[in-house]
C-alpha cells in the first residue's frame, strides 16, 4: 500500500474518531443505547426460550451463539460501509460531488471518510457480549481449525452485508432514494436471520439463502460448529462456502457499482 | 484551457466557447442562466447531452481523476471541508489527496492562512465557523494544491471587504502564474475588479465573450451625458442624438456610444457656448443583466399575448 493512502486513511480515521468520541460520555450512552435497544430482543427470546426449552431443536445458548455471529459482523462491517449505508444522504448533501472532484477512489473516500462507531461498538460489544456466554456452553471444541474457520467465516459475513450495502448504493443512483429497499431488503431479512432458518416457511428459506443470503452470516457457519440435525435439508457445501459467498457477492455488487457510477448525475441541477 | 463545442445540457444550448489558459473569466447572467450548470460540465459532474468538452486537455466525465489533480472548484451546494475536523486537519488530509510535498505545503498554507485571515481559526472545527469564516477557508482549499483551473461558483458570498480584497489580490497573483479561473458572480463590481473576459448566459444561451467594454458596447450602449452651460442653448440638431432634453440651461443627452462619442457631442457644445457643469454616465456591466432580464419579460409577455389569440 502507499505511503499517502495509508497517511490518508490514518486521517480519515483521526477525524471520525475525533468527531464521534469528542464528547465521551455521550459517546459511552450512544454505545450504551445501541447496545441495549438490540440486547433487549435477545433477552425477550432469553426468556420465552426459558419456557419453551428450544426453537427448532436449537436450545438458549445456541440461539445466543448464532445471534452472536450475526451482531458481531455487523459491528464490524459498519466501521467500513456506514459510508454506504449512507450514501443517499451522501448524495443529497454534495458530499458525493466532493468525493468525484478529488483524484482519489471513489470507494475509498466512501469507506474511509464515515464509521458509525455507536453501532460498532453497540452492535460488535454485544456480539462479543453473547459470544462469551455461549461459545463454552456449545460444545464447540475451539481448536486451530475452528478458530481459523470461524475467523474467515465472521470475515465472509462482514463483506456479504457489505456487499449488500454497495449494491443498494448503486441502485440509489438509479433510484435517488432505497430507504425502503434497505428496510425490505436489509433490515427486515436480518430479523429473520436471528432465528434457525429450518423454522421459517420455503420461501423465507430460499430468500434467506439465495436472494438476501444472511443464512451465510450466521447460519451455515454455525451449522459448521454446532451440527444440528436440521442442517441435513440443505447442501453439506453450504458449512463451508462463506468467505466465497462474501468475496463473489462482493466482486459481483463492485462490478455493479462501477458501472453503475456511469449514470450518476450530479445533484443541486 | 476550456472549451465548449456545441454543449447542451438543461437549459444550456448548443453553447460553444473556448478559454484561453491565464483568463480570469466573469461567468455572467441571470439566476436560471445556467451559470452552475456550465461549471459542473467543465469540470465532469455533469456530462453534456450535445457536443463536446475539453477541460485543460482531458474530456472532463471521462478522465475526472486526472482533471482533478489540476482543478480548484468552489460550488455553494457542495461542502469542500469535513465538518467534524478543525481548519488545519481539512488542510492535512488535502495534502495527503492532493500528494503535496510537507516543505511546499507548510508554506502554501502559512500564506493562504494569513492571507485570507483564517490563521488564527487553524485548530478551531469547522462547524464551529461563520459562513464568512468557512468561506475564507474554502477558498484557501481551492487553492493549496496550486491548480491550473479555478471554477468558482460565487465565491465571495458571505466574505466581508477585508476578504474580498485578500481574495482578488490572490487570484490577480496566481493569473500572473498562468491560473485560469472562471468564476459566476451576482457582484457586477467583482466581476468588473476581476475579470479580464467576460461570458455572457441567457436562458442557457451563450450570447457573449470578450472584454467588459465591448459587452457594454454591444448591449447597453446608450450613455448619458448632463450638462449645464452658461449663455445661449447649444443646437445639436446635426447629432444622432437617442433623446434630448431641456431644463432651463440643464441639458441632458442620451446617445448610442456607437454611433457618437462623448468628445464629439463636447466639441460641438464648446463651439457654441460654454459648459458650466458636465456629468457623463456610462452603463455599468449590471444595466447588461437588467437590459437581458427586461428583454425576456417583453418576449415572454408577447409569447403569452400571441398565444391568447
């Protein structure tokens, strides 16, 4: 890597952490709300699974373990793609126009100049939260190949939300607006991607696999370490092909978005 | 530097225009002229639906890394700082876009800073500054990594006097250099200070460029002269005069600078009388503006009028 894109990206970094942490106590609270506002869904599943025992054969802690991949990689995938997660914003404000008429990647500038660090440490302090008190009472071995395994399996889920994320980018400069999309096609399928999937309807199934494929964050991988019996309706392939999923998603959504940028027209006309 | 070939985008049409390198050019025409619409095109926010652009040699939409490396723009609708960080770390991460060398920056910055006063807002964030304060560093933005082009879109709004006059002796400074600048301005008196060449927009339609005199000549060349002379009234019945009036020995003349200069109409007055007082008023560029915006109202209103019946 260069010499001034790291000396760049050390800035844009100093900057965000300034902006977001210059007043700490209301950094602290911000983290704080994130965190509670998700953890209490997890405590309403807490104890309704208190009473009913499982869910699909998944007992308390494996719910928690597959709530942890799926909040733990989206802490981490915000500190890289809030700038994406805003981009329509960006759009509306000429922020994008600064970013065209500076000789440096455009991606770049979008990745590096925005980190919604709230929800990073809100949504990753409670993935790390709920890792810690389910990872030992799974029965997962945590040997070399399921570190390395879990490893590039968190890294395959970061880039397949970052990929969706960079494709509804691209649609925002067709459409002007995907506020809705991203409520349909984001945030919506996440609340199903909190649960075993073998629970939900067909279509749900084949949503959460091919069309929006959260199974591939959080599911699949836990299949991987957990071998419930209802992984036997789909592929075996599946456990493994989540860093592919999330390298091709995210190739696929880029190719979209450069060619995409062909269209956009400048805002304030 | 630039040039425009037969360009139509939104309201522009078909406009052609070529910038010589070391203009400093007054962009200039009513609000909806299309004088934003212009500049987003050369520098390739925009793309044009008709002809073709050269901005510094390079086809602005197609080969915007390279352009922007030599290109300083201001627009009042895109935001050049990072709100959340102080004046002097924008600065440093532009140094780091634009790959300037440490030595060459320092003093580029040092004399920008005090230059257009903003040395002492260094270390404050820029959301904590005055429009005019932001402005006076977004200028300064616009310049640090010394560009070939300047496109400004009103880049005086909101700067008081002192800033203004830092911001003229800086571009004067920097075209002597060889930097090309377009700017838009609603300020004709700016334009007038600045400008070595004006353009002229319409209703998107380029209908002028050259030098401030000849845009006067061409559209508002009708002067006015006042006299007051002493003895007998003048007979001036030989002048292409426009209008002629008399108030007991005030004159006051109205006449086509094309047709009769002020030293003729003079030399006739002095052959017969003596002249007591005498007051000449020249258009100023902004009668230009007006002249244009009631010609519009007058075919506008016919339009509608043919329409009716």
């Amino acid at each position: 890597m260069k010499s001034d894109t790291l000396h760049m990206m050390l800035v844009y970094t100093k900057t965000i952490m300034k902006a977001w942490f210059q007043y700490r106590s209301n950094a602290l609270l911000s983290s704080l709300t994130v965190f509670l506002r998700e953890a209490t869904g997890i405590v309403v599943i807490y104890f309704t699974l208190l009473k009913f025992g499982t869910l699909g054969g998944w007992n308390i802690y494996e719910m928690l373990f597959l709530f942890s991949l799926l909040f733990l990689t989206y802490g981490i995938m915000i500190i890289f793609f809030t700038g994406l997660r805003d981009f329509g914003k960006t759009v509306r404000d000429g922020g994008f126009d600064r970013f065209i008429l500076r000789p440096r990647g455009l991606l770049f500038q979008l990745i590096f100049t925005n980190a919604d660090w709230f929800a990073a440490v809100g949504h990753g302090g409670l993935g790390i939260a709920l890792f810690l008190i389910s990872a030992g009472r799974v029965g997962i071995q945590w040997n070399a190949v399921n570190i390395l395994y879990y490893l590039f399996t968190v890294m395959g889920g970061v880039l397949i939300q970052g990929a969706i994320f960079l494709l509804l980018a691209a649609l925002n400069i067709y459409l002007l607006e995907t506020n809705s999309l991203k409520e349909l096609f984001y945030w919506n399928m996440r609340k199903f991607a909190g649960y075993p999937i073998s629970i939900f309807h067909k279509a749900i199934q084949v949503c959460m696999i091919y069309v929006v494929p959260f199974a591939f964050v959080n599911y699949f991988p836990a299949q991987y370490l957990l071998r419930k019996p209802d992984m036997a309706q789909y592929p075996q392939l599946y456990l493994y092909i989540t860093p592919i999923v999330g390298i091709v998603m995210y190739l696929a959504a880029y190719g979209f978005w450069k060619y995409s940028l062909k269209f956009y027209k400048s805002s304030g006309n | 530097m630039i040039i425009f070939e037969n360009v139509s985008k939104f309201i522009l049409n078909s406009v052609s225009i070529h910038v010589p390198q070391g203009e400093t050019v007054g962009l200039i025409g009513a609000s909806g002229a299309g004088k934003t619409t212009f500049l987003k095109l050369a520098c390739g926010l925009l793309k044009p639906s008709n002809g073709r652009i050269y901005t510094m040699g390079l086809k602005p939409a197609l080969e915007q890394k390279e352009l922007c490396r030599g290109l300083g723009v201001l627009f009042a609708d895109i935001p050049v700082l990072q709100k959340e960080d102080t004046v002097v770390g924008n600065f440093e991460l532009l140094r780091s876009i634009y790959q300037i060398n440490k030595d060459r920056f320092d003093q580029d910055y040092h004399e920008l800073s005090d230059r257009l006063g903003f040395v002492l807002l260094s270390d404050r964030p820029v959301r904590d500054l005055s429009l005019g304060q932001r402005r006076r560093v977004e200028i300064g933005a616009a310049l640090i990594h010394r560009p070939g082009l300047l496109l400004l879109d009103e880049p005086t709004a909101g700067l008081d006097e002192n800033a203004k006059q830092a911001f003229y002796e800086l571009i004067r400074e920097r075209r002597r250099e060889g930097l090309t600048t377009i700017l838009t301005s609603h300020d004709m008196e700016e334009i007038s200070k600045l400008c070595s060449r004006i353009a002229l927009l319409d209703q998107g339609k380029h209908l002028y460029y050259g030098t401030e005199e000849q845009i006067k000549k061409r559209f508002t060349p009708m002067d006015t002269m006042q006299l007051e002379v002493e003895g007998r009234l003048p007979d001036l019945e030989d002048l292409p005069l426009v209008r002629y009036t008399v108030d007991e020995n005030r004159l006051s003349l109205s006449y086509d600078s094309n047709c009769v200069t002020a030293a003729e109409i003079v030399k006739l007055v002095v052959q017969q009388t003596v002249i007591k007082k005498m007051k000449i008023r020249k258009p100023e560029l902004a009668d230009v503006i007006v002249r244009l915006k009631t010609n519009d109202k007058a075919e506008n209103l016919s339009v509608d009028h043919e329409e009716r019946e």
